[in-house]
C-alpha cells in the first residue's frame, strides 16, 4: 500500500521512473513511487516496505517454518500462474506447474543464496525450468505397448519345434561328414556371418576356391538330407 497525502490544493499525479526490472521475472505487485507536483509544493511519496521474500525462503531451508512458506505461496503461486499463461501453458498445466514450483520451493529452499539472487529470480527460474521439463515431456513419443517392436513373436507350434530340432540334428551330421575345409568355409560362411571375400583373406585362398568350396559343401549336405532339405 502506498502511504496516503492529503493535499490542500489541485495537483496533478505522476509516476516516477524505476530502474529496470529483469524480463519476465519482475514482481508485479511492487508499486511505482510516485510524486505529487503541483505550483507550490513536489511531494515524493515511497511505498511502504514490502516483506522480505528472501528471508521467508531462507527460514523455510532453516527451521521448515510453514508459516513463512505460506505467505510464499500465497505471493508467488498466482503470479507462477500468469507467468505460465503468458508463455502459452494451458490453464489446468499452469495450474498444475505453479503448485510443482512452490513444492520445489519447498523441497530445495537450502538450495537458495540470496547473495545470487533475489527470492522472486530464484522461484521463476524454478518455474521456467519446469515448463521446458513439460514441453519436451509431451514432445516425446508415448511408449506403445502394441508396437510390434515390442510384441513378442507368437511361440510356434510344438510340431514345427519338433521339426526344426530333426533338422538342425540332420545339419550337423551332414557337417561331420565334410572334408575339413569344406566344413570350415561352411561355418564361417553360414554360423559366422562372413563374406566370401573376408572368408578368402582369412583363409589365404582365392576368391574362387572358397566359394568352390561352398559349393561343394552344399550339395553334400543336401544330398544327406534328401527329401528333408
């Protein structure tokens, strides 16, 4: 509240220039000083003192005192919330977000310097943190359950199970009946996973002679399995 004048005469009312405030962060509710200019007299009226924010933050870290962390968010909770809503925050978000900042405020009160910043700096950074927390939290890809990435293959039936296993007891019989160095290609080809050429150069052979080799190998073990192949 402004401290009240009565004055005698018609005066005219004007408002005193203030030094800037930091954008954004600049606690609307700290009256301008103003002056009273009229042919006989200029007046310079002060605000009263206002409470010191900083200290209340300071006996929230130190006693946990709840009566100070009231008044904190009685003053800055409503203010969070038209700060949000200036930044584009729908109102229930905004809603939301203010309470998230004065609980921070809670929670981290220690975490406050004063000779860093003021109280009202310190808690609208907290809130700004906390809006580009949610912006990128909803730009994010839900997790979908029902991705087929993340569904397991349907387990085969007990007779292709079955099956496969006769096949794979087939296979390496035909492998143990290979010469040596089709048996090695045939492996390094097929269970490792490596080219021809890779095959070739480890091997110190031509090109041709692995693949050669492979050939070989293959129709060998196609012929054990026969109609199974």
């Amino acid at each position: 509240m402004l401290q009240t004048a009565v004055l005698q005469w018609p005066g005219r009312w004007t408002k005193k220039p203030r030094a800037a405030a930091p954008p954004q962060f600049r606690d609307s509710s700290q009256p301008a000083s103003l002056t009273v200019k009229s042919p006989k007299l200029a007046v310079t009226l002060e605000p009263v003192q206002h409470e010191d924010f900083s200290s209340l933050v300071v006996s929230v870290a130190t006693t946990r005192d709840r009566s100070a962390f009231a008044r904190l968010f009685e003053h800055y909770a409503p203010r969070i919330k038209s700060f949000l809503l200036r930044q584009g925050t729908d109102p229930a978000q905004a809603e939301d977000l203010a309470q998230e900042t004065m609980m921070s405020v809670w929670r981290k009160a220690a975490m406050f310097d004063p000779a860093k910043a003021s109280a009202g700096t310190w808690i609208f950074t907290i809130a700004r943190n906390l809006r580009i927390d949610a912006i990128r939290k909803a730009r994010r890809p839900e997790f979908d359950p029902e991705d087929p990435a993340f569904v397991p293959d349907a387990e085969k039936p007990a007779d292709e199970v079955i099956n496969a296993d006769q096949m794979g007891c087939m296979v390496r019989e035909a492998m143990a009946e290979l010469p040596d160095e089709q048996a090695l290609v045939v492996r390094m080809s097929f269970f490792e996973d490596k080219p021809h050429a890779e095959i070739a150069e480890q091997l110190r052979l031509p090109l041709g002679t692995v693949k050669s080799r492979l050939r070989l190998a293959m129709r060998r073990i196609k012929e054990h399995l026969g109609d199974r192949a």
